[in-house]
C-alpha cells in the first residue's frame, strides 16, 4: 500500500523538519474521516507559526533595547540619574535594591544605571551576597519571596473532562448519534416502547464507550508526555552556597547566587559577570544575532537562556523566573507540540488511500441499496406511498454506508504509531535513556552505524593516576605507598613544580562538606590528578592562596590542551600546559632534570619521551604531557606562550572499560550495526581500548583525525568502511565521518557526543545520543537523546527497543491493513447482495471498531 504514495507528498526526512513540508502532506491528507482524532498528537503547525512570530518579535525588542541603551550610554552618560527607591519590604528584608530595577539593568543592557550602582561590587552589596560565600542557605525563602522563583510560567494542562468533550468531536461519532437520534424518534411511534428504542440506544451505548476509552487514552498519554517533558527541563548548576560549591537544579536558583559557568552551560538566570576567563557567550536563541559576545568587566551583562560557547567564568543572579527576557520565551517553545515521525505520515498517507477507496466504496453501497428499495416498491406499486418505516430503512442504509467507514478506514494507524513510540520512550526513560523527540525511537530501530565517543561511554570515567614518568624515571602509582616512594626519588624542587602544574592549572576544585571531607568538583581526568596531588601531600587551598592565577587558556577539543599564567609572590610570572602527550611535547624544548633545573631536551631525548608516551597508551592509559616555563613580562603585561616550555612529566591514567561493553558490542555486530569509536585520544590508547571491547578487529582500520582529513573523496570511499577506530579527532572529523557515512553509503547513524563542539557532528546524524552526566548543554539540545548513565551498554539497549518496536508496528499495521481491507471487501458485497448487513445491530458493533483503531 505504501508503493501507491506519492513521495514527494509522504516523504518526511528524520531530522530538519520544516513547516512546509509539514504542511505538504497535510494537504495531501484532504480526506479525513476524523481530523481531530487523527491528527490530535501531530503538530499543531497554525500555533508554531504563532508562536514563531512571538518568538521573533521578542528577539527583535531585545536587540532593539540592547541598541538604544548602547547609545544612550555614548550620550547621556554624564546626565544625572533618578534615585532607585527601596520598598520598606524590600528594606526590612536586607536589600538594597528593588526586583524590577535591578532587572531592567541587566535586561537593558543599562552600563550608566550598573556603574552608579556600583558596579558588580555594589550589586554584590545591595544583594546581600558574599563572592566567596554565595548565600546562606537560611535566606533562600526571603529571596524567594522579594525576588521570585526561577520557574516560568506553563500551560495548565488538559483536565479528563476536555478529553471526553474533544472525543465527542469526532465527526463519525456526530454522524451516528445523529442516526440513533433519528432512530429513536422514528422507531417510538413505529415500534413503539421499548422495541423502538433498541438500535438507537445500542448505538449510543457504543458511541459512550468509543468516547470514555478514548478520552482515557489521550489523557494517559498526556501525562506520560508531562512526565517526558519535565525530565528534558532539568538543568544542573554549580554554585557557591554557605562557603561550599554545589550542584542545584536551576529552578532552586535565587536572586544572589554565585554561579560556576564553563563551556557548553547554559546561563540558569540573569546575572552580572564576576571574574572568569575568556568567556564567550552565544546569544543567538535570544536575540537571533548569530556573533558570539565577549563578556568581561566591560561587558559583564549575562542573560538567561543564552549558551557558554568557550572560557569559564562566575555571575552573581540577579534576575530569575518570568522577569527574564527568557521567560517570556519560553511560555512559547511548548507551543505547536512534537513533529510527526515519518513512520507516521506514511500511515497517515496509507490511511488516506484507504478513506478513499472506504468513502467509494460507501457511497456505491447507499446508492445500491436505496435503487434496490425504490425499484421493489415500484415493482409492487407502492411508490407513490411512503410511510416511517420507509424513512427507517433508508436512514438503516445510511447507518451502513456510514459503518462501512468506520470499519473499513485505519484511522487509528498513525495514532497507534504514536502510542507505541510513547511507551518505548516510557520504557527507556526507567533505562536510564530520555528520548527527547518520538522520531528518534522509530529510526533508531534502523540504524546501521553508531559512532561513539570512548570516555565515559565506553570506560566507566572513574579515573585514576596509574603511571607517572618524571625525571627520567618511570613510576606505578598504587595507593599511598607508592607515592611515598617517588617523593623520595625526586627532589623537593621537583615535587613542588610538580604540585604547582597540577594545583595552579585546573578548571576543577577541591571543597570541604559539613563533615570534613575532601571532596573533587570537576572533569574526571582533572579529578584523577587532583586526587593524586593530595595524595603527595599537595594542599589545595594554599596553592590557590599563594599564587594568583593571571590569565586562563581553557581545555577544549579543538586545542586539546589548558594554559594558565601563574603570578608568583616574588613578582615573577610562570606558565604552566597540560593536555594532550604528543601537542605538548612539541611545544617542549626542555626537560625538567632531577635538581628541579629546566635543561635541553635533545632529539634522542625526545624520542625517548615519545616511546614512553607510546609504551603508557598501549597499556590502554590515557597519557597528559605537564609543561611548565617562565615569563619574563611583567605580572600585567604576561601573555600565554606557545612554545619553549619545560616538560615536567607524562601521566598515564586509567580508564576501565565499563562491564558489559564487550557483550553489548557483539549484540550490535550480531545485529548487524556497527560500531565505530571517535576519540581524541592517543591511537595506541584508543588502539588498545577498542580491542578491549571487541570494536577494532583485525581487518579494521585505526586512524587518526589529521590522517583522516587529509585523504581524497576516492580514499575515503575505499577506507570509510573499514574504519572501526578515530584517535586524535575533531569535531570536524566526527562530523566529516558521520556525514560521508549518511550520504556516501546511505548508512543510519547514531552519534555519542558531550562536548559544545559535538553538536554540528550531533545535528548531522540520523540519532544524536547526548551523555546526560557529562554532557554540556549545548550537546543536550542538538540531541535525540540523552543516556543519562553515560553506559554504552543503554545505547544498545536503546537500539534494541527501537528495532523491537519498529517490528512490531509494521507487523501490526499489515495484519490491520488486512483487516480492514476485508471487511470492506464483505460489508460492500454482503450489503448489495442481500441488502442487509449480518444484523441490523451490526451497526453498533461497528461504532466499538473504533476502540481497535
């Protein structure tokens, strides 16, 4: 039946689904029995097309505002300002500054109002916060109180009873309480009591039935889709409270809060930029405005809703919930409701040829059995004489007419569709997967390919320090006894660069909990060499007392590698690299020697240090080279070198391969997917996990990014297939791979990534799969969905619900298709030959199809 579709009109592609298309098979779909019905959980195009231009018109006021208060600030800087007022509430509670004003300063983009506030600092004050100790915990309530909650406000959702009544919309349904109605009326004074009641009452009993059922359904569904949508709203933050950073939900966030942002965050709330370093921010799903900001002291304005593109930096709340620009917006992004799945409109299009062959097929059925019944009553010569009984047989024939429809057309195919999906997404949210968009259940149970990161997903991301080369010398770390060892074997100087590497050049952080006890905020490899400084005795927080951190170069996966200027008490000016073994040990010209002194670092050294990197990743070890080097500048004058630095040392961490990794990838070669890891890390560490996981075979191919980029279209086309290992990739490799993958071999793939720079790669594929623990924002919101536990093993689980229930509907739609087709092949005949259907009651029997549809 799908053969007889036209492509052009139900042909909908997974991703990048526009209006017009949309709107292309909705209008192919003319013909529907049951509009409401059908099409009550596709998208509402008429309300998107709303709320777009909702969304459009509060971009643009926010551009607008942002452009006047830029030149209100060049001109009228020098005028005197009016007094901001405080409310004898607002000042009973402690603060200085009224909710609305200090909002419509960071909303505005207002620089004269911020500066004779007093800046950051008076806002600090006015706010009653503490930089270092964010709030006290017993001032949430007040906060909450005087400034609002971080909630913006919902749709109310449908009651049981806007069910029942858009149930009784169904026009099949109108149409048959129309004939009961009629039926009664006619069959009272023909019939009499209660003889003349029974087919219209059976008719209403079954229209009451069809109703309640369906009107539980859709209210079931409702709440399993809430259920789904609040589980895609929560967003975690850290923060500073009561001298401790924490990790909160963005809706616990008050006005005064410190927040901790990094790259891919999202912006929870309002706020005023504290201290950070190249922090950049994409403003472009507030105000359409595609060009990254800087934000620093000059700029320090942040707005809820917007996205950390790089850098890393602290805000103070300023402003939450419905008073940010971005909860205005987001009482728009629910509206229009979820995309049809493809799946669906072709159902939806099977159905259409089917309503027209059922509505043919109708209307010959009257026209047949109304000539048979003129023709014998002129036959017998009783044309001229009508009766009520005459009406109640021609209203029977168009109760049969109207039957055929309802038994004949699979106006529930597409719903059924629908249903399926919800329960697959209800089924792996309890397996740790959130599926964001219904598509992704359908077409994951096609795919061919998944391309995954290895980190976290394919190793458990509970990383240690196993093996550290320092000083010539190379050492297995082991508990504590093995760090008293090497401490002995290396000098004080070295031990004390060592700790300064590992302390001064880091985006993570050691805290204190109520009980004492030390706890890692921060990435799993930060973590393991923090972890493994306080094991040698390293103290955290006087490192960061004694030293001044000038300037930040953050870690991420285009650079592979983090810099930091480090100011000394003496006034001189240190630089200290880590990252990936190979980029970093090219920037190295010296070698730090046993006395803690920077000598040469010859090419047979170098070689030497090379081989030790290689021998780490063969081990299956995640290798980080630490460099360190002194700046002759000034402390205010100090820029980030790029070369000439002083090797340090080559840490070798582990990183075990989750269990079940190796199953859950013979599940998926059985199953004929396979699967290909895209890594930045050392091809030999890569090399040795894939093995570890049964991935990399010996007919595959391990490559690394540069390597990849560099082959012709004709490389790629013999080599591609063959790939089962990336190392050392890009963004842009995963996202050349993933594409050549789609529309080189036509394959169906599915995408693991966490980083901001995953999304294009993300976006690209045909299921993008976002880690929900180590997952940026950014990497969120460009996904399918999010496997909260980072497993590899829920991805497989993930793929094999979604094939399960693929199967399982094309199986159901056959077996339905046949149903129908047959029964109206035997209602069509049965009704001209004899006139009648199996029993004048078959019409209520019919009505209860629906339950089935």
């Amino acid at each position: 039946m799908v053969s007889f579709l036209n492509p052009e009109e139900f042909e909908l592609s997974d991703k990048d689904r526009s209006i017009e298309a949309l709107e292309k098979w909705r209008s192919a779909a003319w013909l529907v029995k049951n509009p409401r019905r059908r099409f009550r959980w596709a998208a509402d195009l008429v309300k998107r097309k709303h709320a777009e231009d909702k969304r459009r018109k509060i971009q643009s006021t926010i551009r607008t505002v942002f452009n006047v208060k830029w030149v209100e600030g060049q001109f009228i800087s020098a005028l005197p300002q009016a007094e901001y007022k405080v409310s004898e509430k607002t000042r009973e509670a402690g603060f200085g500054i009224e909710p609305d004003d200090i909002a419509s300063v960071v909303r505005g983009h207002d620089y004269t109002n911020y500066k004779k506030i007093g800046q950051v600092e008076g806002i600090i004050e006015k706010l009653r916060a503490s930089v270092d100790d964010g709030v006290g915990q017993a001032s949430i309530d007040t906060r909450q109180e005087i400034y609002g909650v971080n909630r913006y406000t919902e749709k109310p959702s449908k009651s049981f009873l806007m069910f029942v009544w858009e149930a009784l919309h169904d026009l099949t349904l109108i149409i048959l309480m129309v004939c009961a109605i009629v039926s009664i009326a006619i069959g009272l004074p023909t019939e009499g009591w209660p003889k003349g009641v029974y087919d219209g009452l059976g008719i209403i009993l079954s229209i009451f039935l069809v109703v309640i059922v369906t009107a539980i359904s859709d209210y079931q569904q409702s709440l399993q889709f809430r259920d789904l949508d609040k589980e895609k709203k929560k967003i975690f933050v850290q923060v500073t409270r009561d001298r401790k950073r924490q990790k909160i939900s963005i809706y616990d966030l008050v006005v005064g809060d410190i927040v901790h942002l990094s790259t891919g965050d999202q912006v929870p709330a309002d706020g005023i930029y504290i201290s950070g370093y190249s922090l950049i921010i994409d403003e472009s799903s507030l105000t359409g405005e595609s060009e990254p900001v800087n934000i620093d002291g000059k700029k320090p304005f942040l707005l809820s809703g917007t996205k950390v593109q790089d850098g890393q930096g602290k805000m103070i709340v300023t402003t939450v919930g419905m008073r940010t620009e971005w909860g205005k917006l987001m009482e728009t992004l629910s509206e229009g409701g979820e995309d049809e799945t493809p799946l669906q409109v072709k159902l939806n299009g099977v159905a259409t040829v089917i309503g027209k062959i059922g509505l043919t097929f109708s209307v010959l059925t009257f026209v047949v059995l109304t000539i048979r019944f003129v023709v014998e009553k002129a036959v017998r010569g009783e044309f001229a004489s009508w009766s009520s009984n005459d009406a109640l047989k021609l209203l029977d024939y168009f109760a049969i007419a109207v039957t055929i429809i309802v038994v004949a057309i699979p106006e529930g195919l597409p719903l059924a569709v629908t249903l399926s999906l919800a329960f697959a997404m209800k089924k792996l949210m309890k397996d740790k997967a959130l599926v964001r968009h219904l598509s992704a259940c359908e077409t994951m149970g096609s795919a061919t390919c998944i391309c995954t990161d290895k980190t976290g997903t394919l190793t458990t991301n509970h990383m240690v320090v196993n093996k550290i080369w320092i000083c010539g010398k190379s050492n297995e770390i082991k508990g504590n006894e093995s760090v008293d060892k090497l401490k002995t074997e290396i000098s004080e100087e070295v031990l004390s660069i060592l700790l300064r590497s590992i302390f001064q050049n880091t985006s993570s952080e050691v805290v204190k909990d109520k009980d004492g006890k030390m706890t890692i905020l921060g990435t799993p490899t930060e973590s393991a060499l923090l972890e493994f400084g306080l094991l040698s005795g390293g103290d955290f927080e006087a490192q960061r007392g004694t030293y001044k951190i000038l300037k930040v170069e953050p870690f991420n996966s285009v650079r592979k590698k983090m810099s930091v200027l480090v100011g000394l008490p003496d006034g001189s000016v240190q630089a200290f690299c880590k990252g990936a073994s190979e980029i970093v040990l090219k920037l190295c010209n010296k070698v730090i020697d046993p006395n803690g002194t920077a000598v040469d670092l010859s090419d047979e050294e170098a070689k030497k240090v090379s081989d030790i990197i290689n021998g780490f990743a063969s081990e299956a070890l995640r290798t980080l080279c630490l460099a360190v080097k002194d700046v002759n500048e000034t402390q205010g004058e100090a820029s980030i070198p790029e070369d000439s630095y002083s090797l340090i040392a080559i840490v070798g961490i582990k990183d075990p391969v989750r269990p079940g990794v190796r199953e859950a990838v013979k599940t998926c070669l059985a199953a004929g997917i396979t699967v290909r890891m895209v890594t930045g890390d050392n091809i030999n560490t890569a090399k040795a996990i894939a093995r570890e996981c049964g991935i990399l075979t010996e007919d595959g191919v391990a490559i690394e990014g540069p390597q990849f980029q560099d082959l012709s279209i004709e490389q790629m086309k013999s080599i591609i297939p063959r790939i089962q290992v990336m190392a050392r990739s890009l963004p842009l490799d995963k996202h050349t791979l993933v594409t050549h993958l789609r529309k080189m071999f036509g394959e169906v793939v599915a995408v693991t990534g966490d980083g901001t720079n995953d999304a294009p790669a993300l976006h690209e594929s045909d299921i993008g799969l976002a880690m929900g623990i180590s997952g940026t924002e950014v990497a969120k919101e460009n996904a399918d969905v999010i496997i909260m536990d980072d497993n590899f093993t829920t991805i497989v689980n993930v793929a094999r619900w979604g094939r399960a229930i693929y199967i399982n509907i094309q199986k159901f739609v056959q077996f339905q298709l046949t149903v129908n087709i047959v029964a109206l092949i035997i209602n069509f005949v049965s009704a001209c030959i004899t006139g009648l259907l199996i029993h004048k009651h078959f019409v209520s029997t019919a009505v209860l199809s629906n339950l089935f549809q």
